[in-house]
C-alpha cells in the first residue's frame, strides 16, 4: 500500500475540494479543511502503527522513475526519525486549522487561499521529511516556501511583506547553495557508476575531503538557515512577528525541522568525514544559539519575538545533541524536535488567542490576565513550563538527554548550555509575570476567556507535553533503532563511563 | 531488595487531588478543600502503615523498591519511573504527609476568605505529591523531577496572591535562584552518568568506590549547589525571605518544614558520595557554618515575624547542612534535627498566621504587644516552639542541636573548634532573637493599630498548632531516647567508628544554655525593660542597617548579576539588530543600492546608450591591442 | 613619422596624388558633419564624404561599387534624408550645448582612445604587407567578377538580404502609415461640431495667418483687430518646430501709418 | 600608393561616426553618423579586398550596402513616427525608458 503518496494526496485532494467550493461558505472551507487534516492524521497514525520499530531499514518504500534521463526518481520512504516528524506535522496541522479558525479573515485574500495554502504546505511537509530522492527533496525544499511566503505576506500582520521578502530571500540563498552541493553530487556519481539523486547510492560516493567539506557547508548552511543557528537566525523573529499564530506554528513547529531534520539525514550520512571536521565548531555554534537565544528572549518586548528567540535556543539544543554524536544526544535531539513542535505549537496558539483579545502583541500592554482569563493564563503557564522544561513534561526529558549524552563526550559545551536553564526561567516568567500576574492594567478588564473551540484545540497539545513528559517510552522506541543507526553509520559509539575521570 | 506495589499511593492520592481540583475548576469550590485534606490525610495513613509494616522486617530488608514504568531507555541511559522507601525517606514521608495534612486542616480556617481556596488546596496537594516523590525517588533524576515539581508548587503558592506585583516578583526570584541549585543538581547527574554509568542511588553507591574522587568531588560539589539552592544557603539564600509573601501555612509548610529541608535529604542520601570526597564534605560544612550565622544575624534585626521567622529557618538549615556535613556521625543528628524542626517551626509560623489573622494581617512586631492574653492558645504553642528551638531542656530542639553542636566539637582539630564556637555562637543569637520575637509580640504594652481587634483563632486553626506544640516538646526525646533515630537509620551510613570526645555533652550542654541564658537577657534588658518604639528607629549601629538589608544580599545580588545581566541583555538585543540583522540588511540595502546608483547609467537617452557602447568597443579594441602582440 | 614620409613620398603615383588630396578633405568633411549646426549642412558634407568614398572605390577596382555608392547612397538615401529633413522642419538648427552632463568630453576621449588604438593596432599590422591587387581577380571585368561570386557562393545570403529589403520596406510603409485612432471626423461632423460647440469664436472659421499687406508667409500669425498676434492663425505643426516668427516686426505701429491723401 | 594609408582614413572615419552618434541629438544627424560609420567599414572592405587580391570583400561591402538601405528606410520611418507624435527629431526627448 502506498501509504506515504496517499498522504501527500490527501491534503492536496482537500484543496482541490476546497477550491471548488463556493467562496462566501467560509465555515464550509473550515470545516473541509479540517476534515481533510483530521482524516490525514488518522492515516498517518494508522501508517505509525504498523511501523516496525525495530527495523532500521526505511519502511513504506515506493519508487517510481519520475526523469529518467536524469536519474530522478520519485523515491520516498521513512524510519523513525522521519515518522517521528511526519506525526508531529499531521497532528498539528488540525490543531493549527482548528485554532487559527479566524484568522485568515485579516488577510490580503480570501479565506479559501489561506486554507489551501495550509493543505498545499501539509502535502509538503510530509513530502520533505518522506522523500529519499536527493532531488524531489531539493524541490519539495524550495517549494515548501511559497506557500510560507503567502501565508506570512498575505495573512500576517504589521510589516508581513518585509517579513515575508527576508524569509524568502534567506531561505533562498541557503537553498541555492544545497543546490550547487546537489548538483555537485549529481555530477561525482556520474564518474562513479552513474548518474543518481538516490540517497543510498550517494553516500557511498567517494570524494576528496576538500570536496566534501565544501558540499558539506553548502548543505549545513541551508539547514543552519532552516533551523535558526546564531548568526543566521536573524529572519525568524521577523517572520514570527509578522506571522499569524497559526502560520508560526506551522513554521517554527515544522518548517524549521527540516533544517535539524535535513542535517541528521544529508549532512552525517552524505559527507560523515567533513562532519566531524565541522563538528567543533558546529557545536559552538550551538552552545552560542542557545545562551544567545535565550538571553535575548528576555530582551524582548514583543511576546511573539520572544517565542521566537526561545526556539532559537532550542534548536541550538538540538544542533548540539545532533552533531555531538551520542545515542543520547542524538535520540534526544530526534525527542526535542518533536517536543518542541508541540511546545512552542502552545505558546504560539495561546500566546496569538492573548494577542488577538488585547489588539497588540507588547508584553507590557498586558497584565493580571490571570485573574480576567484564568484558563488562557493557565495554558500560558504549562505552555511556558513546557518550553522551560520543567521535569514531568516532555521537553524536560528530551533536553536532559541531550545535555547528558553531550556531557559524556563534550562536558564543556553541556555545561555552558546547561546555564540555559536558569535562562530559561527568566524567559517564561517574565512574561508570565508581567502578562498574567500583578494588577489587572487598563485595557484587560474585559477580554474573554477560552470559548470551546479554542479549548479543544489546545486540548491535545497540552496533553501530548504532559503525557509524553511522564511517558515518552513509545516514542524513544521508535527513535533509539533510528539514532543509533545514524551514530553506527557515522562510526562512533557511546563513550565508555570512565571511573577514573578527573573532570569536574 | 523487597518490592511493594503501594508505594506509589503514596504520591498518586495527592497528585489525583491536584488534578481533579485544578481540572474541575469551580464546581469544585464547595468541597474541594475537604478532598484534598481527605487525600493528604490518607497518604499520612499509607505511610504510617508502610513505617509498621517497616517495623516488622529486620534491617537489610526494611528498604522497600516500587517499579512503576521505564520512563527514559537510551543506550546505556535507562531510568525507570521506580521508587524507594527506606528508613531515611519514610521519616520524610511521614514529616511531609503529618504536618502536611495538619496545615491543609489550619488552612481550610486560614483560607476560608479567599476566594481561591480551592486552587490552594490544589497547588498544596501538588506540593505534597512533588515532596513524595523527591523522597522516594529512586534515582538521581527521579528526584530531579519531584526537585523541580516542588520548586514549581513554591513557586505557584509564593505567588498564590500575585496581583501584587511584589508577591510575583518574589515567586519568580525563588523559582529562578531555585533553577540556578536544580541546574547543580543537573550538573551532579551528568557527571554522575558520564563517570559511573548510572544515576540510580544503588548504582551510584555500587560505583562510588570505584570512582575518582576528582568526580566524586565534582559530583559533590554540585549537589551541595543543588541543596543551596533548594535549602536557602549561602550563596542562594536571598530568596527564602521574600519567599514569605505566599500565604501563612505556605511558609509553614514549604519554606519550614518540609521543602527547605530537601537540601538536608540530598546530601544525607548522598551520604556515600560525601564521605568519599572530603573537599566537597568540607564545603558542606563551611556552607552550614556561613548560613547559620547569616540567617541568625538577618534575625536580629527584622520587624516582620515571618520574615524573623524566615531568617530562622534559614538559620537552623544551617544548622542541619552543618551536621550533614560532619559525615557519618553527623546525618542521623542532621535528620533529627530536620524532624524536630519541622515540628516546632511550623508551629511557630502557624503562630504567627494565627497571630496575623488576629491582628488583620499586620507582620510587623512592633505593632503587635500583649497579645498573650488575647491569644492564649496562640501564645502557649507558639511558646513551646520557642523553648524548644532554643534547645531548652527536655524540649526537642535540645536533644538535636546539642547533638550537632557537639558532633561539631568533635570534629576533630581546629576545625571542630571553629565548627563548635559557630554553632554555640549561633545558639546565643538564636536564643537573643527568638526571644526578641516573644517579647515584642506576646508581652510588653499593646501598640496595635485602631482597627486591630485581637482575638483568638478558631479550632480549626489552633488544633494543628496545638499537635504541633505536643510534637515541639515531645518528638526530641522520643527521637533520641535509646539512640531510636541513629540506630533506625544507621544501616544507611557507613560507621567510620567513634571520633574521640574533645567535650563531653554535659559541658556541651551547659555551654549551650549558658549562651542561650546570655542570649535571652540581652533580648530581655533591650525589648522587655525598654520601651520599644512602634517604628523601627533609624539613628542605629551599620550594623543592625545592613542586617536589616539581610546583609546586603539581595543588594549583592543585584549589584553582580541583575544590573549586568540587563545591561549584556540589552547590549545583546541592540548588537542581534544593528549588528547581525544589520549586516542581513545591509546585504540587501547594498544590493538595493548598487542598484540604484547603477540605474544612474541607464538614463534613457538614447545616447548614453551609444556612449556606453563606444567605451565598450574601446575596451575590447584595448584588449585586442593588450592581447594581439 | 619618417617612415610615413617615406611613404607619402614613393606612393606618388596618380592614386596616391588622388588619395593625399581627396583624404583630408573627406576627413574635414566628416568632421564638419559632427561640428555644423544645421542638419542640413551636415546632410551635404555627408553627400561629399560618400562621393569621396565612391571615387576611393573606383580608384581600389570596385567601379561597380563605386556606382552603387554614388547612385544608391547619394542619389537614393541621401535624398532620402534630406526629404525627411524636409518634413521635420529645413531650417531647424540644433543646439549644440550638451545637455548630458559629462557625455561630451567622455565621447571625445573615448572617441581619442578608439581611433588611437586602431591606428596603431594598423600601424602593427599591416608592417611588411603589400597589396596584392584585384587586377587578377577583375581580370573578366569587375561586374562579372562580383556576379560570379554573388550568385555562386553568395547566393544564399543574397536572397536573404532581398527578403530583409522587402521586408525594411514593408516595415517603412507599416510605420509611416498614419494610423487613425479616432474616426475621420466627416464634414458634417466638423460643422455640428463648429456651430454648437462651446462658442461661436471659430464658427467662421480660424483666421488666415499672414500680416495683411505686410507679411503673407504661412509662420506669421494674423493680428487680430486689436493689434493682438492670433496664434490659431499658425499651423500647429510649425507652432510644434518653434518655427513662428514674431509678427510684431510687421506691425503697422512699427511704420509710418500716416493716410497720405491723393488728389 | 600603399593601401594601408585607406584603412587609416577608414578608422578615423568610423571614429567621427561614431562620436557623432554620442555628441548629435538630431536623430537624423545621428542616422547621418551611422551611416558614415557603415561606409567607413566598407572602405575597409574594399581595401581589405584590394590587398587579398580577391572579390569577397567587394561583395561584403555590397551586403553591407543593402542592409544599410535597408536600415535607413526603417529608422527614417521611425524618425517619422516620433516626430509626427512628439513634435521632435531630437533623440533625448524620446526617454521614456528611463521610468
């Protein structure tokens, strides 16, 4: 069964329905929408279930000769790292349709574009992490940014335009430079045994270690772009300021993975030696992102700026136990990509509902909302608990295994990131105290707490943040065959516990 | 190890409560109090039915072992949600359960007035649940989740009422110098992991001998980071007496009897580690001595009850923290000394709320005289911790912290000398403030405001005040009668055999007193036999200035870490937008530029074309000329 | 410089007298095309350069381009030229102050550098070269010759170059050809338009340029009764060239207006 | 008579050609310029001829004749076209492409 092309259809079949509807039923559009992202989400479960895990092989496989003169094929197929991430993206996609239910009604077009533009992305966002073709993912890559492009430009709000252009532009300028490494590769397999974009065959390519440190970057640099990396971050407080909570969820929660993604898959398995060439610096780099970010998310005056810069210091968490290489690190970072959707997927959603009550995004324009709107403040709270990892929610047990398994062979790196921690507190409660605690300003006495619909939206990511904090064993099983394969094919183990370190 | 499948109860009864009052929002209003006291009454039931059925086994059989699920699995990192109850974590357990529930029975009086009770209760009875399972995790990381879970709960009750932007503003300073220890305590895990393997309490203890001492130090050292944090020591003291913000029985509880304390059962749990590291032991002790000074100084001077009874608190801890740091000799009095504590200063603070409650919600004891005979019951609980926190005879506090002090002296060379002067030393100023506390609140001549209109607490509030007291004068001698505490929990500790006696405890005794008797006059001629002015007078020594100022910590603080903080954060955000997303813009003004200036050439006249084409010939005639020798 | 001597001194053949006498003058010519005001002026030096050029050819073998050059371009396009100059205004005379700044003295260096470098580029390349001669190759008559080669190996481009001529005269004629955006107007239009328009000034019509008695030319405007200049007297298109002169020099003020009386 | 001295005259005469076309405005003066340029070329062409010994150049020269004609009768009607909608034959008035 073509499990993954049934996926990437089925959101593309949506908005074929919904283009077809009459454009003045906007609840008609909403309601296809979410139907449509609903049922992708059951198929993608019911793909999930019969996943073995403990094959490392990629699974649901299906290839199809798509340019045959080129050697391209539509190839696609996944293992865990990927399913990890396609659940993510197919459970919050109906979250997001379902909470940015009003949104699309400010834009520059009509409710009907915003819609499909959601689907067209959906069909992306599993097309990227699924594709195996060097190729299709490089188009998929591109592509997945026009739809950003509008949503931002056409939906968002303030300088949406100038956002929207420097997302692109940036995103662009990385991808350009994937592609120069792609072509590069396209034309070395050609010398060795003919020409391929199949993944498999290029990572047995064999290249001199100039080469692949330049293809390396070429790589790195776009996925560094994708997933915000100190110093190339600079678009995403831009784009999550202009963009519509439900946008930046899509964008933060998704779209900036295929960065992390991209250098777990791409990065180590096609150019291992230029890997470990980079690695030192890559992790400070890291290190920098994450202190960097956090330091600056209490800079902020703007709350969805400050959403923004918290995620830069996650993905440096990420990065960092991406490249440092151990089975903790690595199935840490592969957990902290999923947390992380549904963590910031909160604090955007409730942090827009606040936004869109008061009429302003300023931290300082709100306050004693927990008194006004208890259930808001409340998820507010867990939300921001959930990005501080607090222990006994889900981003505490990726983050930890993270620091751990980068502390047993970089401990100086661990420990400097470990002081985002108490960064990170000061990030939440600031906001928290001077949005929710205190006297209630002028101005707040009257917003209105959570209706029904918000409340079922937000229902399941929180309980997803709480449940996979006291139980994340299904997921690690799906995720440990994975990075360990990767941390094998890459040639390390884990280091030994060494008694006699005398390391403090 | 025998295995048990109730322990769990022990956590889940509050936690459910929790849950269900914060879920069921309102509708629980009527009697949601009553099924949180319901729930943390009966987990105080399934301890003291686990401490007989405790009883009943012989020694190497008594720790008990609880499997709930595997929590986290990678590689070699495998942490299961398991918990352990032995004979350290069941005097916890019933400390945290039995004045637990008696607070949750003062609070439904206290609180009757809020209108979120409920939300109280609940935050309570998550408070107890994260206490429990900091007690009886199994491992490092299993009590890093209850570690956290309390540091939230004290967060979320500090700021139970934070419309006040001072109440907010003191939750989330305790959260964050909290996070600064739990980030020691991170540190202590890794370490931990990359040296032995394990984070497992067992494991740990398996492996400690093995380990280098250069990482049980380091591990050491960041626990005692950790306890610093958790337990108000120096240097992270300074948020314990903003902490009082939160309700009354908050600060009896969390900040008195039982969260405070957490720092006193890591490094006691910790015992194996210490002991083999004798650098981090040493800063233990050095820490202890410096805090119980510190807290006992800051309780000179302080006007607010709570905030005198906060800077004991921080005080006594020290006191423990010392004891647990005298090694194997020392944690069986460190733990009596936490038990009684939690007695007779939970008493006391109940006390004061009782007494604030009264005196509509006035703190400051100034205001306050002649209370004792509109408060009696008030008067003679609160009254009875007194004596025994000032370790009077046969009250609790003698039993324990004579054993600390003389513990101390026996530590051996200068060190114990040091040790035991500090201590004695403390037990002078202790005895000085404490009475000062008595004095200006319960005898002397009324200096209440109009509106006061002291009375006495209803039952509700003084049977809990009343159970704690019988446990202020009795738990001291129960504890120590027979040596009962330090042989029940001696299988736990490594004995390195007796140190020789510098003192013996009759001459530590009556050393004791007599600074407590030096201490009690001095209070005596300075608040009973003046007049004590209604407020504080201002024309007095730096000294008492400074301690009033909690000696400058909080100005220290923000000195060395906030005012910088703020400026790098701002220098930050004005470098991320000028500098870096600076040179992002500036790539694109330069090519918005080149592309304007270029535009220039393309004037529109047709003749600046031809020009331009003409200049091209000539180049490529030039060329032709340069290449064609 | 010597060697140049040298060489003006042994071509002094009848060629080389022809050359040394008809060169500097084309030269003076063609600058004079860049230097002179009127187009005009610049049209009939352009003429001198090419007959010039045409007798350069004959004098190089080429008669029959000679022909061409004389027939095609100063009979053909030159009379071309000056029946546009004809249509855009004879007398106009261009300004010849630059109003882009800084083209003129970067064309004259540019201008200085092009023509340096290819003399000397020539001066290099033609060392030691001699002139074969097309004697050998007009030897069946110069016109034979050029046939020969146009239609054997040129005969390709020829043709293409036919079509590109039919091609440039349709493309004349498509260019030239005034194409209306609006209707004709028709004669009753006109006089609808005339007699219920906005007012009856013109109902009689605009009034005849020209100063009655003094000056009859189609560039002077009428006076009006008032001693006023009517500027609807003018054609619109010399009115467009700036070719209008001013009437006040024939005013009747500027003279002697006295009524002498005649027996 | 050495034929060298003809292709000296040549490339002065595509010189002038060509500052003409930059200095001139008239645009029939411009086209004036233009064409001394192309006849400029075809001096050379003869010449280059003469010196080959050979006809190709002559016929070149006579092409370059054609398609000069050719030009001339379509950049005069143009010249036409402009001046009958703007009233000009100047060439910088017709700068529309600057916006």
């Amino acid at each position: 069964m073509m499990w993954l092309t049934l996926l990437m259809v089925l959101p593309l079949a949506g908005s074929v329905v919904i283009v077809s509807l009459p454009k003045a039923n906007e609840k008609l559009t909403k309601q296809v929408a979410l139907a449509t992202t609903l049922i992708v989400m059951g198929v993608t479960i019911a793909m999930a279930v019969g996943f073995e895990r403990d094959n490392v092989e990629l699974q649901f496989v299906e290839k199809y000769a798509w340019i045959p003169s080129f050697g391209i094929n539509y190839a696609l197929g996944i293992d865990g790292l990927a399913l990890v991430l396609i659940l993510m993206s197919t459970i919050l996609a109906p979250v997001v349709v379902l909470a940015s239910w009003n949104e699309a009604h400010g834009g520059r077009w009509s409710v009907k574009t915003f819609y499909i533009l959601i689907l067209v992305l959906e069909t992306m966002m599993i097309g990227v992490f699924a594709a195996t073709d060097l190729f299709l993912f490089y188009v998929i890559f591109e592509a997945m940014l026009i739809p950003v492009y509008f949503l931002i430009g056409g939906y968002g709000t303030g300088e949406r335009s100038a956002a929207a252009v420097k997302f692109l532009i940036y995103s662009l300028f990385g991808g350009l430079l994937m592609l120069a490494s792609i072509i590069a590769l396209y034309v070395m397999s050609g010398a060795q045994g003919g020409h391929t974009f199949d993944l498999a065959a290029l990572s047995n390519l064999e290249m001199s270690s100039t080469t692949q440190n330049f293809l390396f970057l070429g790589f790195f640099i776009a996925f560094a772009i994708k997933a915000p990396l100190w110093p190339l971050h600079t678009w995403l407080p831009d784009a999550a300021e202009s963009a519509t909570p439900g946008t930046s969820v899509l964008l933060l929660g998704v779209l900036d993975k295929v960065g992390t993604f991209g250098m777990i898959r791409y990065c180590l398995s096609l150019f291992p030696e230029a890997s470990k060439t980079f690695t030192p610096a890559i992790l400070v780099l890291a290190v920098i992102s994450i202190i960097y970010g956090a330091i600056l998310a209490i800079g902020q005056r703007d709350l969805k700026r400050l959403i923004a810069f918290t995620s830069i210091s996650h993905f440096g968490f990420i990065t960092m136990g991406i490249f440092a290489m151990t089975s903790q690190s690595q199935s840490g970072a592969t957990l902290y990509m999923f947390n992380h959707g549904f963590s910031t997927a909160a604090l955007f959603l409730v942090g827009g509902w606040m936004i869109s009550r008061r009429g302003s995004s300023t931290i300082a324009d709100f306050g004693g909302l927990q008194r006004v709107t208890p259930v808001m403040a409340w998820m507010f709270f867990l939300a921001g608990m959930s990005s501080l990892a607090l222990p006994g929610l889900s981003s505490f047990v990726s983050e930890f295994l993270v620091l751990v398994g980068t502390f047993t062979r970089y401990p100086i790196h661990a420990i400097i990131a470990t002081f985002g921690i108490v960064l990170a507190a000061l990030y939440i409660l600031i906001p928290v105290q001077k949005a929710l605690h205190g006297p209630t300003t002028p101005g707040n006495e009257n917003l209105s707490d959570l209706n029904l619909r918000e409340k079922i939206a937000i229902a399941p990511v929180i309980a997803i943040i709480v449940v996979l904090g006291f139980y994340p064993s299904p997921l690690l099983k799906v995720i440990n065959p994975a990075a360990s394969h990767v941390i094998a094919q890459f040639g390390f183990s884990d280091p030994e516990p060494n008694l006699n370190s005398g390391d403090k | 190890m025998m295995t048990s499948n109730s322990l769990v109860y022990l956590i889940a009864l509050p936690l459910a409560g929790a849950v269900i009052l914060l879920l069921s929002g309102r509708r629980s209003d009527k009697w949601g109090h009553l099924l949180a006291t319901a729930l943390s009454a009966s987990s105080f039931f399934v301890g003291l039915y686990q401490l007989s059925l405790m009883l009943d086994r012989t020694n190497e059989e008594r720790p008990i072992t609880q499997k709930l699920f595997e929590w986290i699995s990678v590689g070699t990192f495998k942490i299961d949600a398991g918990l352990l109850l032995d004979q350290l974590s069941i005097c916890f357990v019933l400390l945290i359960t039995g004045v637990g529930t008696l607070i949750h029975i003062y609070s439904i009086s206290y609180m009757s007035h809020d209108p979120d009770r409920r939300r109280f209760f609940a935050f309570l009875n998550l408070f107890i649940a994260s206490m429990l399972l900091l007690v009886l995790g199994d491992s490092y990381l299993n009590l890093y989740v209850g570690w956290e879970g309390v540091g939230l709960a004290s967060y979320l009750l500090i700021g139970f009422w934070n419309q006040k932007p001072a109440y907010a503003t003191a939750s989330k300073k305790a959260f964050v110098m909290n996070r600064i220890g739990d980030m020691g305590l991170s540190f202590a895990i890794m370490i931990a992991f990359a040296t032995m393997g394990t984070v497992s309490f067992t494991g740990v203890k398996a492996a400690a001998e093995q380990t280098s001492t250069a990482a049980l130090t380091g591990i050491g050292i960041m626990l005692l980071v950790a306890a610093t944090g958790k337990s108000a020591q120096f240097p992270l003291q300074a948020w314990l007496g903003d902490a009082m913000a939160g309700p009354t029985p908050v600060s009896a509880l969390i900040h008195a009897a039982t969260m405070v304390t957490a720092g006193v059962y890591l490094i006691t749990r910790s015992n194996f580690i210490f002991d083999a590291a004798p650098t981090a032991q040493l800063l233990v002790v050095i820490v202890g001595a410096i805090t119980l000074m510190f807290g006992a100084l800051i309780g000179t001077a302080k006007d607010d009850i709570k905030k005198a009874l906060a800077a004991s608190t921080m005080s006594q801890i020290g006191y423990m923290i010392l004891g647990a740091g005298l090694g194997p000799v020392g944690y069986a009095f460190a733990i009596m000394h936490l038990l009684t504590h939690g007695f007779f200063k939970a008493g006391m603070f109940l006390g004061a709320g009782s007494v604030m409650h009264g005196m509509n919600d006035e703190v400051n004891m100034r205001k306050y005289g002649a209370l004792r005979k509109f408060m009696p019951i008030t008067f003679i609980t609160f009254g009875l911790g007194y004596l025994a926190i000032l370790g009077v005879p046969p009250f609790a506090g003698f039993y324990s912290k004579d054993m600390i002090i003389e513990t101390a002296f026996n530590a051996g060379g200068i060190k114990g000398i040091i040790l035991g002067t500090v201590t004695l030393l403390g037990a002078g100023i202790t005895a000085f403030y404490m009475t000062r506390v008595m004095i200006l609140t319960f005898t002397g001549t009324s200096r209440w405001d109009e509106e006061a209109h002291p009375h006495e607490s209803p039952w509700l509030m003084w049977l809990p005040m009343a159970i704690l007291a019988v446990g202020s004068v009795t738990s001291g001698y129960l504890l120590s009668s027979g040596d009962a505490l330090v042989n029940w929990l001696s299988p736990l500790f490594e004995d390195h055999g007796e140190h020789e006696e510098l003192l013996s405890p009759i001459i530590v005794s009556t050393l004791a007193l007599t600074m407590v008797a030096i201490g009690i006059a001095f209070a005596f001629i300075k608040y009973s036999l003046n007049e004590v002015d209604e407020v504080a007078p201002s024309d007095v020594s730096i000294f008492t200035k400074i301690a009033r100022q909690d000696l400058m910590q909080d100005r220290f603080n923000e000195a060395v870490f906030m005012r910088p903080g703020q400026v790098l954060t701002e220098v930050l955000v004005k470098t991320d937008e000028v500098v870096i997303d600076g040179a992002v813009r500036g790539v694109g003004r330069a090519a918005l530029g080149s592309g304007a200036s270029l535009r220039g050439i393309q004037s529109g006249f047709v003749r600046s074309y031809a020009m331009l084409i003409l200049i091209g010939a000539v180049a490529l005639v030039a060329a032709i000329w340069v290449v064609v020798q | 410089m010597s060697d140049l001597a040298l060489q003006v001194g042994q071509t002094a053949s009848p060629e080389a007298t022809l050359f040394w006498i008809l060169a500097p003058l084309t030269f003076l010519a063609a600058l004079g095309m860049l230097l002179v005001k009127k187009a005009v002026h610049s049209a009939i030096l352009m003429a001198f350069v090419m007959v010039a050029l045409a007798i350069f050819y004959i004098a190089q073998g080429a008669p029959f381009l000679g022909i061409v050059q004389i027939v095609v371009y100063t009979g053909a396009v030159m009379m071309l030229f000056l029946f546009i100059l004809m249509l855009v205004g004879v007398d106009s005379s261009d300004s010849l102050t630059e109003t882009i700044r800084g083209l003129r003295p970067i064309a004259i260096m540019a201008a200085l550098g092009f023509g340096g470098l290819m003399v000397s580029l020539l001066a290099r390349a033609t060392l030691g070269r001699t002139a074969v001669g097309v004697e050998a190759a007009n030897a069946d008559g110069n016109v034979q010759g050029i046939a020969q080669l146009l239609f054997s190996t040129f005969v390709w481009p020829f043709e293409v170059v036919s079509a590109l001529l039919i091609t440039a005269a349709l493309g004349a004629m498509v260019l030239a050809h005034h194409h209306r955006i609006q209707e004709r107007p028709t004669q009753r239009q006109l006089s609808i338009e005339r007699f219920r328009g906005e007012s009856l000034a013109n109902a009689a019509g605009l009034p005849a340029p020209g100063v009655f008695a003094r000056h009859n030319a189609v560039d002077v405007p009428a006076l009006l009764p008032d001693g006023t200049a009517s500027v609807a007297s003018v054609n619109a298109s010399l009115k467009a060239r700036g070719d209008v002169l001013d009437p006040s020099q024939f005013e009747l003020s500027s003279i002697d207006t006295r009524v002498e009386e005649e027996k | 008579m050495n034929a060298a001295n003809y292709l000296y005259l040549s490339a002065l005469l595509f010189t002038i050609g060509a500052v003409g076309v930059v200095v001139r405005r008239n645009a029939i003066v411009v086209f004036m310029c233009v064409e001394l340029m192309l006849n400029a070329a075809n001096l050379s062409f003869v010449t280059f001829s003469r010196i080959n010994g050979d006809l190709n150049g002559q016929v070149i020269a006579f092409f370059t004749m054609v398609v000069a004609a050719c030009e001339v009768v379509v950049g005069l009607a143009i010249i036409v076209t402009i001046y009958r909608s703007r009233r000009s034959a100047s060439v910088d008035d017709a700068s529309l492409l600057k916006r």
